[in-house]
C-alpha cells in the first residue's frame, strides 16, 4: 500500500469519525440491543438435541459441505465452577474436508443461518473432524 492511500484511508476515518462526534452528546446513553426471541443461543442442553443432526457448512474453497454433530464433549474441570459450562461441539464431514481453523456460516434447517468457530481436530475412520468450543458464563 502506498503512503498516499495509506493517509487517504486515515483522512476519511478521521472524518467520520469527527462528523459522528459532532452530534453526539456526553449525555448520550448507549441503547440497549434486543434479540429476537428466535435468535440462536447456544446451551449445552440446546447442542445436545442437536446431535445427529446435518449441517451445511459454507466453505469458501469448496462451496457448501454437509456436516454432522455427532456429539457433545463436556470439559471436566480439576475444580468445577457451577458458574461456568465449557463444551465442544464435535462434527463429522466429509474425508476430503480440508478445514482451516476460523469463523464460518454455518445453515440448519431450523436455526437457519449463523457464524461458528470451528478448529480442525483431526479424522475418525472415513471423515475429517472439527469441533467448535464453548465457555459460557451463566
């Protein structure tokens, strides 16, 4: 990138971001985002009556893929926390799925469309493995 593109880009976010700054107040209370009731939220309990079912993942080499979840793996903790669920979700596709690890589309049929991280964890007889891992605070 050249020097001049480099301060373009600079000069117009610098821009923006003072014409977002002249109407803004100190007063100026963030406002509070609502879900939809039917935005996906992940639970352990939600992830297990998934199991079984496919997926498609979208991946930007090979187009859409089918992924299965086969099963939900629960992290034992040396010193439980009930505060804290820690999960992985672990999917089967197909063999020749080369998966790099990164955030991708995945579709449901009932969720619908929605980003999960998935890491590459290896091969089970004839599929390639991945898995998503979950922390949550409840």
């Amino acid at each position: 990138m050249k020097r001049r593109h480099l301060l373009q880009l600079a000069g117009g976010s610098l821009a923006l971001a003072g014409a977002g700054m002249a109407t803004a107040t100190v007063t100026d209370q963030p406002v509070p985002v609502e879900l939809p009731p039917d935005t996906l939220r992940w639970s352990r309990a939600r992830a297990e009556a998934l199991v079984g079912q496919g997926f498609w993942l979208n991946h930007p080499d090979t187009g859409a893929v089918t992924i299965t979840l086969k099963r939900v793996d629960v992290m034992k903790l040396k010193t439980p926390d009930p505060r804290l669920d820690q999960f992985s979700l672990v999917f089967h596709g197909p063999l020749n799925l080369t998966l790099t690890e990164g955030s991708f589309d995945l579709d449901h049929a009932a969720l619908g469309r929605f980003a999960l991280h998935l890491s590459p964890a290896g091969r089970d007889g004839g599929h390639a493995v991945c898995r998503s891992d979950f922390s949550l605070v409840m």
